[in-house]
C-alpha cells in the first residue's frame, strides 16, 4: 500500500460506513499516512467526529504544559453514553465488580511516546470505524461495550517530532536511514514538554499527563487496555506476552493466560495479511509504571504493541521497505483485534476483574502483618506528596488520631499515617512499597527497584497488629496549607526558617532575588520565641537560613519575608533579639552571607535528555530555579563569568575536548562550582577536576567467572554486569553543608549504572558513602554489590577557589525521587560554606 488516502483502506471490506459521519480525510484535507499530523488537526477530527455520531462522547481530561488539550472519546452505544455517569458510578463500588450487566470496558492508547506516532493515527482510523460501521455486529458490541480511546497521551512531544518531520521530509520521498528526517534532534519526541518519558510514570505520577489520566483510568476500570508503540526499523510487530520469566509475581497467572488468548486474535489478524510478528521476547511485565502493565494490578489486562518504526514517511529495513502507512494499518488491525478478542471473552474477562479483587482480599488476611506505619517529623511536604500519590492510585491511608507505640517506640500522631493491607488496592500497595531483592529472571527491560517511601525518604514499618491503633474514621485528604506565618512579628531581629522543608530552597531563591540578604547556620543554635502564643526554646539545626533585620537594604522587606513565605508555605520564626539561648548568636561569623545563583547545564546531542529534563523538572519546576541549558558544541562561545554553577548530567561529551576543559577549570579556579552526575562525573574526573578516580570496565568484568560458560549464557552474564535500576543505602554525613536539612543520616539512593568510584582516603571529601550491605530494594548481583559496598556516592573538594561536586547516581530520578533531590539544591546554595582539600 503506498499513500493510501482513503479510511476505508485500513478498515475490513466487509462493512459499509454510514456517509453522515464525516471521514479522517474530509476534515485534514489529506488521508491517512500521506503526512505526519499534528495534535491540533487531530483534535480537530475527534471534535467533529463526536459531534457527528451519536455512540461517541468527548471528554476534556486536562491539559499538557504547552497547554494542548489531552482528551478520550468513550464509544457506546446511545443508551449506555445516556446513562455512563450511572454506569461508571455502579462499576466503581467493589459490590458491583463482575457485574455481568454492566458494560466490558476496553481502553485503547495511543503515541505514549510522541514520535511513535504511527498510533495516533491508527486512533482516527478505529474511532472512524467504530462511529460509521452499520455492520451488525458492530452495533451489538457496543450495546454492551465502553470502548476508550486515548488519541494521543503524549500531545507536547507528538507536536515535537511532527514539527521535525514535516520540516525534513522532502517532496520526493526519501528511504535512507541515514536521512535527518529519521533522526531527531535534543529533545527527541518520545518525551513530553519536560523530557520525561511518559510511559514510566503511570506508577510514579510526576507529571501532569498522568495525573490528569489517572483519575479517568480509575473511574472506568478498564478490563483490557491496549499500550500502541513502536520500535526499531529492523524489528517486525511485536504483542505480548512478553518473556514468561519476566513477570511481577503480584500479577495472577490468570492475567497471563488472558494475554495468551488474546494474543492469537493479534495473530490471526496479522496472519490475514502476512505480516511478520513476534511475542514473548525482549518485553516484560514487571515495572507497573508503564500503561501495559498498570492494568496488571488494578484488575486488567493490559497488552503492549510494538510496531516497527519507519520515523519519517519510510525507511529501509532489514525487511524491506517500512511505511508509514504499514505500520498505521498494523496498530488497526491489532487495535481491532483486542476489541474483537476481549468482546468474544467478556465473560471471562468480568470473572476475571471480580476474582481479581476478592483474591486480593484474601492475600491481604494472609500477610502477616496488617499494614504499613508511615512517619516523617520534619518534613510534611514530601509525606503529603507520597500521601497524594497514595490516593490518586484509590489507596486509603488514615492519619492516627493517638500516639502509636511500635517496637518499643512511640509515633506522633501528627507526623504518622497508616495504610492498611486489607483494602481493594491490596496489591498496589504492595507495588509501591514491595523492597524485593531476590527475582526468577535477573534481566530487566526497566527498573527491578522502585519502592516509593524510599525514593520520597519516608520512613516506613510493617504493623503486624492494630491493637492500640487509633485511626480517623476517614482516610487522608490533601491540607490546602501546612504553615501558618499570620503572627509573623512585624519588628523581629531577625526572621528564621529551617531547611529540612522540602520547598526550602524555592523560599531562598525567590527572597535572594528579591534583594532580600540571608545567611545559613553552619552551626547549630538555640533561641527563645513565641510558639502557639507560649514563649519557648526553639532548636535551629545547621543549615537554618536567617534573615537579619540590621542588613536588609530594601524598605519593604519584610512584606516580601511575610508575603513570598506565605506563598510558598514555609513556617517563618521571629526573632526578638540577636542572643540566642545556646549555641552561636545571629551576630556570629558562623553564619555565611548567600548569595544568589545562575545556573548553566551542559545539554544537547550525547546528554541524557532523561536526566536533563530531571534536572530541568526539579530546579525549574520544582524550586523556580531558572536553568540555561547549553549544547556541549557551544561551550567554547560562552562566557562562563557570569555563571556560579555548572551542571553535568549523564551523557557522552565527546564534543568536548581539553581546551573545553582548561576553561572549565579556569572557571572554576576563579570561584565556580560545577556538579557532575554519573558519566558528568567521570568527565571531570578523566580532566582531573575531580579528584577521584572510577572503577574500570577491566575490574568489574574481573568480578565475574566465565570459565564454563556457554554461549547461550551472554545474555545472563551481561544482565549480572548491568545494574538497571535499584535502590542503594547510603549514610550521610549530616554534618557537610551539602547534606544541610536531613535529619537522618540513612539516605536511600537510586543506582542504575556500574559508575563505581574508588575507593580514597583522603578525608573530609566524601559527603555519602554506601553501606556495607547497601541493597534495599531491587536486583542487583552480589558481586556488584559487594563492589558497590562502602564506595563514596556523592564526593565534594576545593578546586582553587571553587567547589567540584560529584554523584554516581541520579539524585532526581523520574521526578519522584525527592529524598535526594535536596542535595542538588544544596550544591547550589551551600557549596562555599564548606571547604576540603583534595590534596591530603
């Protein structure tokens, strides 16, 4: 098929369409596959669609950063679209799960990942067909069936490689692989505005794409959801089951066994028309983040496509020529394929879902232990993130209403919540806070470790009896304000606030560029103030910022103290005198002046665009740190002067070269700090800006004994040398200026490179080390971990008169991980309130 303009090219030839609903060509001015859309063309279509069928509704879910509208259509027939409210209302009790009256419900999602748009446009081609068909069939399908359709989840980054596309093609078409329209530029489209890859965070929920779909995704609990990709040219089509080896064991052998039925629906489409596909290799079901795999845990069954990917208009392959068209057609024929498939086994799949949740029930009574304790005393805003992940996965967490005493300690009723097993979402709890380590298959597609109290460094323990346990009679709900600064004294000394507030930072930026003048305790110190109308002793620890009346030089400071701390919810403590009861007064030199920051990141072709965007989300999004990003080929043009901070993420900086690295050095000789993360690191390192030296590729391979292995063995040696994506324990130096605002020194870090520093003896330079024994949630193989044990993870020492700062991990992993971000922030602000030789 080549440039086949017409709908009914993609659809079977035995339906005849209704002329009255307009067709994908009629409102583009253009068929199907002869270009590549954009978002707003697509929308268009889906509006018009809907407001000429009477078996589709249109529904408004949210909208992306770029602000483009994220929509689903729901098609039914006109009865059940009637009364959907009513249906969704009756599904969404637990009494009602099974119900064989209500509607089968099949979701199907389309571009995840913007640049495998060959889905997007399968969307039209199947919301088309199920809106016009008149067969029969068709009609007593829906009188019985909710069909999603997500046209688009990913409408920033789909826009993004469009743009690309259609700015590249040329008139003639152009097959060569090497061709520029077959490769992006940095930022690619599969991420979305941020660079986030939207198809991991169905779990974590760090963006607003899928925190605007979650709740949808909830209200119709879909039996079946198809998760429409695409791959490499070189590949075929690909449909699960994916490896048997590699599926989570919170997810029932029954849901595989409907994958497999399924599948042979795919087959015998894809036979029909002898296309060549392949299933149960290379993908797994074990990461529940993804949207093939989330379904898993919330009583569905969700099934992963991939088809190969011409990323133009066509491309050679070892199979040929690939189009885009091909690989329309093949998401069509398995899009109908799942909706015919899940159709012929409603039944099934009904039973399914009501099992699913009364088997989880019964796992629930068999654990022995009957919840999880959650607690946190300083920090409420990283607790009420987590808490508020909790609920938007339908999980209930009650906050105690007395103190609780468990193994011989007590917890404050006002920092503590439970979450008990013994609920509908049993299994999803235990995704979230599972720390497995020991797995049947030791490769991974994606991350083995993703326990989330651990990256949000919550503490959290296993209840194993409710006596004594006062809970609110209901669960936790989201507080609109955690501080109250309403009795902030107009005429105090000084003001205070403390740093282990996860939005500490953003309060200090915003005030330093306001002209406000503050300075951190690099010791700590104790002062009498009013607390709840009482005067009492308040303890600052280091890393207390302080804003001194007698410095200020703007009239209207304090409005601006009282003001941007308001806006910001961090508590503020007045200061009646500048003599404090014990420790360093606000006079001390012990108290650095700070100053403000300009940050510069290295980016462009070779970078992580993952861990730029993390970067990026956390700094900019996050704290209202402006970044300038910087391609590593424009380096040389750029006066580094005016900056205080450069950051290095990730990636390959080949680019950069020893002349890049004299003016680096110059720069940071002169006062600058420059933070490095992972191969950022090791570039610095390789420069000798860094004073630590990585473990080899030589000496891990070393770890390993290949005497007696087969070649059938590569694959499981290779995944025994990788590690994908675990969690590590780490203590911290809770001393350092760098780790100012923990107050614990166990630091959960997430590992997933073999970017191993050595070990040094040098002191004073290492601000967290690993454990002993650092695993504490994922795979990992012993021997890489016993290479990990006690090595530093995060190091820091002078460089003339600047700072070199370096991480072997991610610290801002997939926007979640808050229990280490904050060493980020601390690098920029605190990076000259510490001093240590490299040199010892």
């Amino acid at each position: 098929m080549s440039h086949a303009a017409k709908v009914t090219n993609y659809l079977p030839t035995d339906h005849t369409y209704n002329q009255a609903i307009p067709t994908p060509e009629s409102s583009l001015g253009f068929g199907i596959g002869e270009r590549h859309i954009r978002h707003d063309q697509l929308l268009n279509y889906i509006k018009v669609l809907a407001s000429s069928s009477e078996r589709i509704t249109l529904t408004d879910i949210g909208q992306t950063q770029e602000l483009r509208q994220q929509v689903l259509l729901t098609v039914s027939s006109k009865a059940n679209l009637a009364n959907l409210n009513e249906i969704l209302a009756k599904k969404s009790t637990t009494a009602a799960a099974g119900d064989s009256t209500l509607p089968l419900v099949i979701w199907l999602g389309y571009s995840v990942h913007g640049d495998e748009i060959s889905g997007a446009n399968a969307a039209m081609v199947v919301a088309y067909h199920l809106a016009a068909s008149e067969n029969a069939d068709i009609k007593k399908m829906l009188e019985n069936t909710l069909i999603v359709i997500e046209p688009s989840i990913n409408p920033d980054g789909m826009d993004r490689f469009v743009q690309w596309a259609n700015m590249h093609r040329g008139s003639t078409p152009n097959a060569d692989p090497n061709h520029i329209e077959h490769h992006q530029g940095w930022l690619t489209g599969r991420t979305n505005h941020f660079g986030f890859d939207l198809n991991r965070d169905w779990l974590l929920l760090a963006q607003k794409e899928s925190q605007n779909r979650l709740a949808y995704f909830h209200q119709y609990q879909p039996h079946v959801l198809g998760d429409f990709h695409e791959m490499g040219a070189n590949n075929s089509y690909f449909f699960q089951p994916g490896i048997p080896t590699r599926t989570h064991p919170l997810t029932p052998s029954a849901n595989s066994a409907l994958t497999k039925l399924l599948a042979t629906f795919h087959a015998a489409a894809l036979d029909k028309s002898n296309r060549l596909y392949f299933s149960e290799e290379n993908f797994d079901d074990f990461y529940y983040g993804k949207g093939s795999t989330y379904p898993d845990i919330n009583g569905g069954v969700g099934i992963l496509f991939e088809q190969a990917s011409s990323r133009g208009m066509q491309q050679n392959s070892d199979n040929g020529l690939l189009t885009f068209e091909f690989g329309i057609q093949n998401h069509v024929l398995t899009s109908l394929s799942t909706i015919e498939g899940a159709w012929q086994h409603k039944a099934k799949l009904l039973s399914y879902q009501k099992n699913f949740y009364k088997e989880s029930e019964k796992l629930a009574n068999k654990e022995s232990f009957s919840g999880y304790l959650l607690h946190e005393t300083h920090d409420l805003y990283r607790l009420n993130v987590l808490l508020d992940k909790l609920k938007q996965h339908q999980i209930k967490a009650y906050p105690l209403t007395e103190d609780f005493r468990l193994a011989g300690v007590v917890y404050a009723k006002e920092h503590s919540v439970y979450v008990p097993l013994d609920q509908r979402q049993y299994r999803v709890v235990q995704a979230l806070f599972s720390q497995q380590t020991q797995f049947e298959d030791n490769t991974f597609y994606d991350v083995s470790g993703w326990t989330m109290p651990l990256a949000m460094d919550i503490d959290f323990y296993r209840v194993g009896r409710t006596w004594g346990l006062k809970l609110a009679d209901n669960a936790w709900e989201k507080p609109t304000k955690i501080a109250d600064n309403s009795s902030i004294e107009p005429q105090a000394y000084a003001y205070a606030f403390e740093w282990h507030h996860f939005l500490a930072p953003k309060l200090l930026n915003d005030l330093l560029n306001k002209g406000i003048k503050a300075k951190v305790a690099t010791k700590p110190f104790s002062s009498r103030l009013k607390i709840d109308g009482k005067m009492s002793n308040k303890y600052f620890a280091r890393g207390s910022i302080i804003i001194p009346a007698g410095i200020q030089t703007q009239l209207n400071w304090r409005d601006i103290v009282t003001q941007s701390s308001q806006e910001i919810d961090i508590p503020i403590n007045s200061l009646s005198t500048g003599l404090t009861v014990k420790g360093i007064d606000i006079g001390s030199g012990s108290l650095q002046l700070l100053a403000p920051v300009k940050v510069l990141m290295l980016g462009g072709k070779g970078v992580s665009q993952y861990e730029s965007a993390e970067m990026l989300f956390y700094l900019d999004d996050t704290l209202s740190i402006p970044v300038t990003v910087v391609e590593q080929q424009r380096l040389a043009k750029i006066e580094l002067s005016v900056y205080s901070h450069i950051i290095m993420v990730d990636g390959k900086y080949d680019s950069l070269g020893q002349d890049d690295a004299d003016k680096i050095a110059a720069w940071i000789k002169s006062g600058g700090v420059i933070f490095g993360q992972k191969r950022g690191a090791k570039f610095l390192s390789e420069y000798q800006l860094l004073a630590m030296n990585f473990v080899t590729t030589n000496e891990i391979n070393q770890l390993f004994d290949t005497d007696d292995l087969r070649y059938q063995d590569k694959d499981k040696l290779a995944g025994r040398k990788r590690i994908a994506g675990a969690i590590f324990e780490s203590t911290l130096d809770t001393s350092h200026p760098l780790a100012y605002g923990y107050t614990d020194n166990r630091l959960p870090l997430f590992r997933n490179s073999t970017l191993i520093l050595q070990h040094s003896s040098k002191p004073f330079i290492s601000v967290a080390n690993y454990n002993a024994r650092p695993l504490l949630s994922g795979y990992a193989d012993k021997n890489m971990v016993n290479r990990v044990a006690n090595s530093a993870a995060i190091v820091a020492h002078d460089y003339g008169n600047g700072r070199v700062i370096a991480s072997t991990d991610n610290l801002a992993f997939r926007g979640y991980w808050l229990g280490s971000a904050k060493l980020i922030a601390n690098s920029l602000f605190f990076a000259k309130a510490f001093s240590a030789s490299a040199t010892h």
